[in-house]
C-alpha cells in the first residue's frame, strides 16, 4: 500500500467521484450518494455470512448469453438468418406484423435452447445425459412451442411449416 501510494490515491478518487457527483442532478446524485455509502454497510452485514462457506470476494462468476448467436440447434447463421426485425436499421418489426411474429417465436425458440444449455452445462464434472438426449430435449421443447404459438401467430405460417421440416 505504501509502495503505490494508495492512501493518496484513495484522496484523488474521492476527490474525483466528488467532482463528478456534483455534477449530477439532484435526484441521481442522492441515489449515487446513497449507493456509495450506503456499500460499508452492505458489505460489513453480509461479508460475515459468507465466511466459512467455501465462498470468497472474488470467486468467479459464470455468465450465460442468450442470443441467436448461440442458439444454433435449429438454424445456422444467427439473428441474420432469424430474425426479420434486424432490418432498417433494426426498425422492421415496427413497420411489420409478420416481422414481430418471427422475431417472437425465434426468441421463444432461441430462449428455449439456451435454457436447456444453461441447465445441462449445471451437471458435475464428468457427467453427461446419454448420447442425442439433449438433441431430445430441444427437439421437444421446439415441437411443444410449434404447438403452443401456431394458433396465435396467424401472420407467419409459412415459417411453422419451414420450422417444422428443420426441427425433425
């Protein structure tokens, strides 16, 4: 600490965060001001749950996207090749029932699988599902979507049909 000057540094960053908390207006400088001092208190209540609990400050964190860039079971290429509301400037869903429809059953679609992907990445070091069971899993939770959205998505049945040949 004292080889890198931290207590001066503590100063200057205060002095900085300061400077620009005066900055903000009145009602985002109270909610930043409040957050701010309001962290000691936060962190000396629940440090002490977290003692003897196997966790510690800076214990990694996983983080699972869900995005069409990730959800490739059904279709390769991502939002360009799914979704329709990318287009005009990612502006055509508003021009565009049929659009809205698409994108919203592709997001059913897309969510559904990075689910499963999130629950199956879940199983301990060393386990797997049989061979082709989370092929099963998806391919039923798609059909069982299919079903659920086709009486309410009137707009894009030519898709149901395109999905349907896809999923199997």
């Amino acid at each position: 600490a004292r080889a890198r000057d931290l207590a001066a540094l503590d100063i200057r960053s205060e002095e900085l965060l300061a400077a620009a908390l005066a900055a903000l207006p009145k009602l985002e400088r109270r909610d930043m001001i409040l957050a701010w001092l309001g962290f000691p208190f936060y962190d000396i209540a629940t440090l002490p749950l977290l003692q003897g609990e196997g966790l510690e400050e800076f214990d990694p964190v996983k983080v699972d996207r869900i995005a069409p860039e990730d959800a490739r079971s059904i279709r390769e290429g991502g939002a360009e090749a799914t979704l329709k509301g990318i287009q005009f400037n990612s502006f055509g869903a508003f021009f565009s029932r049929a659009y809205r429809e698409n994108d919203y059953l592709w997001g059913r679609l897309h969510g559904a699988e990075r689910l499963i992907d999130i629950v199956i990445s879940t199983l301990p070091e060393g386990k797997s599902l049989p061979p082709g069971a989370v092929a099963n899993i998806k391919r039923d939770a798609f059909r069982a979507i299919l079903i659920e959205e086709r009486g309410r998505l009137e707009h894009i049945a030519p898709l149901f049909d395109a999905l349907e040949r896809e999923i199997g």
